[in-house]
C-alpha cells in the first residue's frame, strides 16, 4: 500500500540543489518502485499533476507525471528537442503552495528518460504535458518556478503589515 509523502516547501535548502542521476543498478530496484508509488499517491491526494523527487526531500533525478492515461515514472529525464515556439501560461507548485505565475515554455519538447524495468523511452509532448515536464526537470535542476515566472500572486494568504485587500 503506498504511503502519502511529506511535501517539501520553500525555502528548503533541497529544492535548490542539483539531483544526482540514479545508478543502473538502483533503477529497477524495489526501493525505486516503492518511491515512485508513494510519489504518485502523494501528488494525486495532494492535487498535482507532477511531482519532482527534491520535492519528499530526495535528490535523485526521478519525476511522477500524470498524463491523462497513467502516471509515468521519468528517470533521469533528459529533455532532448524543444520548438523554437514558446508560450506564457500559469503556473503553481506544490512546494510553493498558494503561489502562483506566469512562466514562458517551449510549447513542444522530446524527452529521453528510463521507465521503470530500466529501459530507454521516449516521450514526445506539448501543451500542459509539456509545461508539466519541463516543471519537473527544473526541480531536478534546483529550479523552481517562481525563478522563472512574472505576473507572481499569492492567494488566500494573509500576512500582517501587508496590503491584502
């Protein structure tokens, strides 16, 4: 049965540091299945559609997507083509709870990662599955969104001495 995880918030120190790829022998390991299970369980009960490994507190290079048939375990993801074409959309992270901006992204990507049983795969996406991805692979990278975004709000959140009306 998996286990819903601890979310890591910002300003942990985690989320900023670059993740170590996962050796081949660890890839298919028990340990990795478990992790990514109880990846997937905390990002869906915790209503998000990815979730980065930094983001419970591991830095390994590992990321749990939902697409809309399953979740996909990217392992050591690598984004290996992007369009010249990029747009502005909204964004949040479940590490920067309540925060949300806009952040520019290619609309298209190719991504080249390793599944669970330990083989190569390739994911070709645009659209939310491609901003979500490139999301992810920046936790990877000790990057965050609001490093990236404009047009920064903060909702339902109330702080004293603040204007919030």
């Amino acid at each position: 049965m998996p286990n819903k995880l601890k979310i890591i918030t910002n300003p942990d120190p985690i989320l900023r540091k670059k993740s170590a790829e996962i050796s081949q022998k660890d890839i298919s390991s028990q340990k990795i299945k478990e992790l990514f299970s109880d990846m997937g369980k905390t990002m869906l009960e915790s209503d998000g559609v990815g979730l980065a490994a930094p983001q419970i507190g591991k830095n390994i290079r590992l990321c749990v997507i939902n697409t809309k048939n399953e979740l996909k375990c990217l392992i050591n993801p690598r984004i290996t083509k992007k369009s010249w074409a990029r747009e502005w959309g909204e964004e949040g992270c479940l590490s920067i709870p309540n925060v949300f901006g806009k952040v520019k992204r290619h609309k298209k990507i190719a991504c080249q990662y390793i599944d669970l049983d330990g083989k190569q795969a390739k994911l070709s996406a645009d659209g939310l599955l491609a901003r979500v991805i490139q999301h992810e692979i920046d936790h990877l990278d000790g990057v965050l969104f609001i490093d990236k975004a404009r047009d920064i709000k903060e909702l339902g959140a109330y702080k004293p001495g603040r204007n919030n009306s």
